[in-house]
C-alpha cells in the first residue's frame, strides 16, 4: 500500500483549521464518497489555500523537488515530500495573517477532536519495585531501639566518617572508644548489644547507601536497562534487543565459589516513593510539609500583595490531582479527572500534597574522569539521577501514594504533582524539548521572540505573544512517531521535539518552567556587563599607571570592607577579570555603582560625558564607549537586579524593577552594544514571580552548591557507572546523616528567640562599672535604655538613696560576643575576633543608619524575661556632602555616604539590627575629607 500522503478536503478533514489533512491516496478516495466536499465559508479565497482538494484539482499546476520538475496529472493529487509537511494548525491563509491585528485570528469553524485515547506510558519499572516487602529497608532504624547514648555514639561515628573524611578504621577506633566509656560506667547496655564497627553502625541508623539505591543494568551499545532480577535471570551476557551486539556483564567465580555476574555498565538510581516513604518516618518532617488548604489562592492578583515564598504564587494553587492526560486523532491534547469524575481537586486542599521541583545538571565528577571516558561529563548531578526524569513521571502518573506518616495513624494519603522545571537555561530547553537557545526562530521558550529582535527595541518592549502551551504540546506528539526528517521540520517551524515529561497530566513545558535568576541574570547579563561592556571596551583600561581606571578599579575593591559571610573577590580583577561563581558576580554588582564612580571620576568627583582613551594597538569596539551614559544604563541594572532578587516583593515591585531591566537593555541598545538571549529571557522575570513566586524560592544557588558537595567527593575514576555510584552512595549518606542530626541530636548549639540565636556558653555576669573603654561607660547608658524598656519597675542607680528598684552594675547584665540575627553573624568591638563583623544596618521608623555595634549584652532585672541590646554608634553624615550619581536610587540600591566619624553611643534592641554591610573608604575631592560609603547586604528591605 502506498505510504504517500496528500491534501484530503473533505467534509471531515476540511474541519482541520488548515481546511485539509494529509492523507493517503486510498484514504482521499473513502472520504470522497463517504464525507462529499462541502462549499467554502464565504469571504474565504479557494485559490490561496494550497489546500484546495485535490480530487477536484485538474489545473495541472507543478512542483519542484530536489532539483526535477514533476508535472501533476489530472486527477491525481500532488505528492508532499516529507520535508515539506507542515503541521502548523493556522486558522486563517498567510494572505489574511498579515491583514489582522496581532495576536488575533480570523473567525473561522474551531477544530474539534472528538475521538481521544490515553497517553502511552513508557514501560517504565520503578526502582525497588522488583524487591520484595521484606528485602526492603526498615522505615524505622534499628538504632531507635536503643538508648539515646548508644545512637549518638552511632551518628558521631558516621559523622566523622562521611562529613570528616576520617577514615574506615578510625571511625571504628572511635566508636569504640564511646562504648568503652559507657562500658567504664556501667551504663552500656547489654541488650540489644551494641555494634562495634561503622558499616554495622550505618546499618544500625538506617543510612547504608547501597540498601536504598537499585543497580540498573544497562546494555553499552543501545542502553536498555535490565533490573537486578532480570540480570540472574538471564540466559547469556548477550543484549536481548534484537540486531544489538552490546554484552551486559561479566561473570566470574567469587572466593566461595559462587559464580557472580558484574555488570559492564551499571546506571543507580533511588526510588523516589521510597525516600518519601523514609521522610515521612521522620519526626518533624510530616510538620514542615505545607498545610494550604485554608489559604486563598490568586492574592498576588493585588499588585501590593507582598509574596514570601513559593506558597505565594499564582501555580501553587493550580496543581490538580486525579487526572488523566489523553491526545485526540488530530492531535489535540487535554487533561480530564480520572474515573469520569465531574471534577478535579486542587493539590492544595490535600493535607499532604506536594509540589516538587525538578532540576537536572551536568555535573563533571573532577580530572579523573577525564582519563577514562573522553570527558563525557555525567548527565544529571546525584539528587537529580536519583529521581530519573521517566521514574518522576512514573510517580507524578501514579499522582497519590498511601503512606506511614509519623504521628498518623493508620495510612495516609500522600499526593504529587511537578510544579516547576528549575534548571539552567540549556538544560530546561533539553528537558522541554524546545529548540536550544540559539535557534534562529525559537530561542526563547516563553515567547514566540526571533534572533534578530534580541537585538532590537522589540524584544524589550513587551509586544511578544506568550508561547502557547497545547498548541507546543500538539507539535510535540506529532514529533513523537514521526520520521527524521519531519521532526526536524517540526523543531524548525515550530521549535519543539517530544520530551517524557509530556506525558505527565498537567504538564505545561512553558508554563511550568521556571527560568533561572541566577544563570540569567548573575552569570549571563551581569558577566556581560563586565567582560563584553567593560573590560571588553577598554573601559578600565590601564594606561596612566598607578591612576589608571584599572588600577583605581582594583584598590577600591581591595580596600573594600566586607562582612565575614560574604564571599569575596579576587584581589587582581583587573587582570583575573572572569570570576567563576555567580555569588562573585552578584557581590560586585552590589558594589558596581561606588567602584565604576571611584573609577571613572575626575577632579571633581564626577563622571565625565566623555569617552576613555583606548589602549595603543587595539581595535575600538563597535558601541559607545560614553561614561556617563554607559553609568546610567549600569544604575538601571543594579537597580532592578536588587528589587527583583529581594527575598520578599510584591508583583509592583516585580513590575518596577522588571521595568529597570527593560531601560537597562534598550539604553544598551541606544549605544550599540550587542545583546544575548540572556537579556530577553530576563524580559520574563515577573511573570515568572507571579508563577512561583520570590525568586529565593526557586533559584538554583542551592542546587549548584549540591554541585559543589559532589565535586569534592574522592572517586577512583572508573568507568561504566561507577563513579556515579560513588557520588549517589556519598549523597545518601550525606542527607540521611543531616536529618539523623535533626532526630537523635541530645544538645542544642544554640538558643533562639525571636530570629536571634546567642552563644552556646552563657555568657557570665560583668560588672559594669569596671567594663568598657573607659571603664563604666556603658553603665549610664544602659540604665537609662532599662528605665524605658521597664518602666513599671522604677530602676534607680544602685548608689542611688532614690526609692525603686536598685539597678545593680554586677548582677544585670551580660556581655555577648556575638549574635546571630536571621542566620547572619554580629559582632562587636568589645571582641577583638568578632570585630570584622560590627557594622550593620539598623531601622530608624522607614529608613535605615549604618551603625558600628559597640557592644552585645543580655540584661535581666528581678524576674523579667532577660532582654537582648546591643551599644551602637552612629556612622555621621549631613547634608554638606556633595550629591553622588547615585543619589536618585541610594534607598533601593542600599548606598549610604557619611564621614568617618561615629556619633555618641546609644543602646538599641537587636531586633533593630536590619542587615550587614560593606565599608568602602573613599576621598572626596571636594571636601577634601576621607568618606565611608557603606552598601547594604540584605534584600528584603520595603522598597
């Protein structure tokens, strides 16, 4: 029979928005009779539709293939190479296209699929499910049944093991030593009997790696995984794929002579119901899982709605349960309840629903890898490879699981659904199968945006149509099961291939992913700013010697004075000018606008409308090399970077700072620098706020520093799969050991109150008339802080013959070495080794002061609940210094100029303390005074 397809515009086919199908010649003779032509809507030109039928086409009109000219026969209908299919669904010929408004179409009869089927699943075997219920790993660990000594013992042990490097024996030395010092007590007990060595104790505390993670087989020559079952199984080594030469394993004979089967390539993988399972068992974790079903979904609708987290947006309350996905016979795909149900239900009104992110990396497993594999890097980093992308949709397909929760009883339902692709820019476009970032047509997979408007005023000034998600999902199936040549044609025209994660109900590829701040912004625009525009212009170049904007550049970022949590830069950046982590990058644009002004200024302090002198022997680039209109663009970019990278913001917030980043890309434009995809995918920052909420919420700083945990585990090299069993082993231990420590841990380290955690040690009594520089100062001062604080109590001086209470210098008070104020570290120079930390921000009504803490005290009156204040002197500024450029953004950017002077000391509550800061110290030249310019550290600041 033959497989050519033609134009068929029958009755049937003609309801296609093409007003054809293509079909074979056999088929075009059926509908013929059984579904007649019926007459053109009016208004609509036959003629320009090349897909008139072709049973009534006798016009004998030709076709050119590959060079030869086939003259058509009366009768017959023109045959269509496979490149020239098209599957774009038009409503309307491109004649009519161009006479409509933008993003409308032409009312013609709507598509309508009637006859649907189930997405095919494929054949997927979920890891563990080959296990029988006993062989699988007890949810609750043995090491629960012995006494609280014995299971610290246990986790110490493993702890230096996994997170100390220590090795195999002296981790056993030192379990033993434990024992034997309960044993001297007489406190060990004797039954259950306590193990001795550190696999029993992992065994013991229920992280042995190797009995959660399942050892997939896989054929070298064409990847077909085989179970562990399945490889006993097994008849011969050879693959039993047909026409696939590729040999499984190697079979040997062990010291006991039990023959044992080694498998050439292994792929490990975890279950991911079952480390839900293991969660789940966990005290506390059950607690922590989102409770929304008294939420009110949609109140980021209000503008001022302030969005804390990912609970906040718009998706977390979309999510459904129960469904089913299906596709029609002309390809359209839809979601419907399961069961025939009237309705779904919202993942939200579900007490345990669950909504996961899904992020896959490509995670290069260090130099030895390089020795053995030709440098193929791993594709996924060990948390994704442990949830497969066909194993996740195997989950999300199942959608809901009964479970063991600790503290419920009986079992319970636990539901699923993917919220967001979080990953990279090219990883999200592998996953999704959309056309790379570089396609010519298709770049960006949020918009239908083209290559060549990335470089023009439209690609930033919102006049884009959004992708359409089912229009992306129809492409995709078709793609599916079509030939190579047509799938290229498809990711051509439409810029989509098939993914798995298609096939997942609910599944929207554009509007579920999530585009990275980091990659885009922190390592995509930000390292443009500086390696295309700055140092790539010859912008700080290093003529003039020690005057040289180069050299200015690297003292002002030498000299800065950062907080010790702060990562730092290199000292040489002039020379050294690619940084490699994104936290470098967001660190020095925070300080951008005070380094390119200490740069670039001249005798009097200002920015020069000027061009610098280029270097000898070199080419001038393309752009503008203008500093103060390159200095403009900058400030909007620092300044919609730090509104939208705030932990908190609300969608006019989004929108304000979105607009930032719009100026800041057409000003660039306006001076001819060339622009990245990177710039009109950050056009999308607050839709994607709206979806998911603040970008702290999704961002991928805590995957990459995943990376960074797996890129320092020892691994021996080898090939075949092992070194991801290493890096999976490494990880499990890791994470089971980590929420062991929230579990067995007998100590706190710390104690908190109202977000302040103090020292471990209690900090003794001081006398304060003896304490300070010079001795007593704080006394005063504090007794006239507690008299407002208490007022009910009517402190006196303790020499004081006045009636009250008696305000004792040796019994009220503290002294602190340090707090931590929302995980961030405070110190004070009263404490020589805490005193890097003593500049903060702190709250006076709506704005902030830079403040340097003087002292930390803990003070307490008869029975009052002790009271935690901290001394601070006031950084001094008036109005007589001169305007800096940034003065009209100061309060967004987090920028304050004042003298290096402090002010009188003054007692504050801690939880005044608002951020950390850097200290710049600059010269005026105007004033001819040394300034201090302090840039704030936070961002959640009201804005």
């Amino acid at each position: 029979m033959s497989t050519n397809r033609y134009k068929c515009s029958c009755a049937r086919c003609s309801q296609h928005p093409d007003r054809f199908m293509h079909q074979t010649r056999q088929v075009i003779t059926k509908h013929a009779k059984k579904y007649p032509p019926v007459l053109q809507p009016t208004g609509v030109d036959t003629n320009a539709d090349a897909g008139a039928n072709p049973m009534n086409d006798a016009s004998g009109s030709s076709s050119e293939s590959e060079g030869t000219d086939h003259r058509e026969r009366p009768g017959i209908p023109p045959q269509v190479r496979d490149d020239e299919y098209d599957f774009e669904f038009q409503h309307m010929d491109d004649q009519h296209a161009e006479e409509q408004p933008r993003g409308r179409r032409a009312p013609v009869q709507e598509l309508q699929d009637f006859n649907f089927r189930p997405v095919a699943w494929p054949d997927v075997r979920v890891p563990g499910s080959d296990q029988d219920q006993e062989d699988r790993p007890s949810l609750i660990p043995r090491a629960f049944q012995e006494r609280p000594g014995v299971r610290l013992a246990y986790l110490n042990t493993v702890i230096g093991n996994v997170f100390g490097k220590q090795s195999i024996q002296a981790a056993t030395d030192a379990l033993n030593n434990q024992l034997n010092c309960m044993l001297l007590e007489g406190v060990l007990p004797e039954h259950p009997r306590p193990v001795r060595h550190l696999l029993s104790a992992k065994r013991r505390l229920g992280i042995d790696a190797d009995q959660w993670i399942t050892q997939y087989a896989i054929c070298p020559e064409c990847w077909k995984h085989f179970t562990p079952a399945q490889v006993k199984e097994l008849p011969s080594p050879e693959c039993t794929v047909p026409d696939c030469e590729g040999v499984l394993y190697d079979e040997h004979t062990d010291a006991k002579g039990k023959r044992v089967r080694t498998s050439k390539k292994i792929m490990p993988h975890i279950s991911l119901i079952g480390s839900l399972r293991q969660m789940f068992m966990q005290p506390g974790f059950a607690k922590s899982v989102q409770d929304s079903r008294q939420d009110h979904p949609g109140q980021n609708e209000d503008e001022d709605y302030v969005m804390t987290d990912m609970h906040d947006g718009m998706l977390w309350h979309e999510l459904e349960t129960n469904t089913v996905r299906e596709i029609g016979e002309l390809g359209t795909v839809r979601d419907r309840p399961q069961d025939n149900q009237p309705a779904t239900t919202k993942l939200t009104e579900r007490r345990y629903g669950l909504h996961l992110t899904l992020n896959i990396d490509c995670n290069y497993a260090g130099s030895k890898r390089a020795k053995h594999s030709s440098n193929q890097p791993l594709f996924g980093a060990v948390y994704s490879r442990a949830y497969g992308t066909q194993e996740w949709c195997e989950v999300l397909n199942a959608n809901w699981v009964k479970m063991d929760v600790y503290g419920e009883e009986g079992l319970v339902d636990v539901f699923a659904d993917n919220e967001a692709l979080a990953c990279d820019m090219p990883a999200s476009h592998k996953c999704n199968g959309t056309a790379g970032h570089s396609h010519d047509f298709h770049p960006c997979a949020f918009c239908d945006i083209d290559i060549i408007k990335i470089n023009t005023p439209e690609g930033y000034n919102n006049s884009w149509t959004a992708k359409d998600d089912h229009h992306m999902l129809r492409q995709s199936f078709y793609s599916k099961d079509a030939t190579p040549t047509r799938q290229e044609a498809i990711l051509r025209d439409h810029g989509v291939r098939f993914s798995i994660l298609n096939v997942i109900p609910g599944w929207l590829p554009s509007r579920k992913s999530a585009l990275d701040f980091m990659h885009c912004i922190f390592l995509g625009i930000i390292s443009h700013l500086f390696m295309r525009m700055l140092f790539g212009g010859y912008m700080l170049s290093g003529m003039g010697g020690i005057n040289s904007p180069k050299r200015q550049f690297e003292d002002i970022i030498n000299a800065v004075r950062w907080p010790s949590h702060v990562t730092r830069l290199p000292k040489n950046l002039g020379e050294n000018q690619s940084l490699k982590k994104a936290d470098e990058w967001r660190r020095l644009l925070t300080i951008t606008p005070v380094i390119l002004w200490w740069a670039w200024r001249d005798a009097n302090d200002e920015i020069p409308d000027t061009e610098p002198p280029l270097p000898p022997n070199t080419v001038a680039p393309d752009f503008s090399r203008n500093r103060r209109s390159l200095y403009q663009a900058i400030l909007f970019l620092c300044t919609g970077v730090q509104i939208l990278a705030s932990h908190t913001i609300s969608m006019a917030q989004a929108r304000t700072g979105q607009s930032f980043l719009s100026h800041y890309c057409l000003e660039c434009l306006q001076l001819r620098i060339p622009l990245t995809i990177n710039h009109q995918a950050s056009m999308h920052t607050a839709d994607m706020i709206k979806k998911f909420g603040p970008v702290y919420a999704w961002w991928l700083f805590a995957f990459e520093r995943f990376n960074g945990m797996l890129e320092r585990v020892h691994h021996n090299g080898h090939d075949g799969g092992r070194i991801e069993l290493t890096l999976l082993r490494n990880w499990v231990q890791a994470q089971d050991c980590g929420s062991m420590m929230t579990q067995i841990a007998v100590y706190q380290s710390e104690a908190a109150e109202d977000n302040v955690r103090l020292p471990l040690c209690n900090a003794k009594l001081i006398n304060l008339r003896a304490y300070g520089s010079p001795p007593g100062v704080f006394y005063p001062i504090l007794l006239q802080y507690c008299r407002s604080l208490w007022p009910d109590l009517h402190l006196v001086g303790d020499l004081s013959c006045d009636n009250g209470t008696p305000f004792y210098a040796n019994k009220v008070s503290r002294a602190l070495t340090y707090i931590r104020k929302d995980g961030i570290h405070y110190g004070c120079t009263m404490n020589q080794r805490t005193h890097a930390d003593s500049f903060a921000f702190i709250s006076q009504g709506r704005t902030r002061v830079p403040v340097q803490i003087t002292a930390l005290f803990v003070v307490g009156v008869l029975d009052v609940i002790p009271h935690v204040c901290a001394v601070v002197r006031r950084l001094v500024s008036d109005d007589d210094i001169p305007a800096m450029p940034w003065d009209l953004y100061t309060s967004t950017l987090g920028i304050h100029v004042s003298y290096t002077e402090l002010g009188p000391q003054e007692v504050v509550p801690v939880s005044r303390i608002e951020c950390p800061l850097a200290l710049i110290p600059v010269h005026s030249n105007i004033l001819k005074k040394d300034l201090w310019i302090t840039v704030s550290f936070d961002h959640s600041q009201n804005l």
